[in-house]
C-alpha cells in the first residue's frame, strides 16, 4: 500500500512539475514575442541588447526542455 501511495505521489509530482514547466515556457513565450516586436521597431544602438535578452530567453527555453 505503501508503495502505490509513493507512487501516485511520485506521478502527481511530475504532473505538477511539467505543468509548471508549461506555465514557465508561456511566460518565456510571451517574453519572447514582445522582444521581438520592439527589435523590429528598436533603433540600431537598442538592437544589440534586445538581442542579447532573446539568446537569454532562447537559451532558457531550451533548458527548460532538457530538464
């Protein structure tokens, strides 16, 4: 008994954790497109740094799905 109690937590616990993760990469998602749409607006001297915090959220994005 014991044993399927652990393993429904266990189940339970990596549900709650892909819905965060889901929850996580929305938000990056989200991030992402308003960069993206001041980069086509931003002036030469702004794109540079809009740029370097989109690697920073590609780069989240893709560690968020290899954990």
């Amino acid at each position: 008994m014991k044993k399927i109690y652990a393993n429904n937590q266990n189940m339970l616990q990596e549900d709650n954790k892909e819905k965060e993760d889901e929850d996580i990469m929305a938000q990056l998602q989200k991030k992402l497109k308003i960069l993206e749409a001041k980069l086509s607006h931003a002036k030469e001297s702004e794109k540079a740094a809009i740029q370097a915090q989109i690697g920073v959220l590609l780069s989240q994005m893709v560690s968020l799905l290899d954990t």
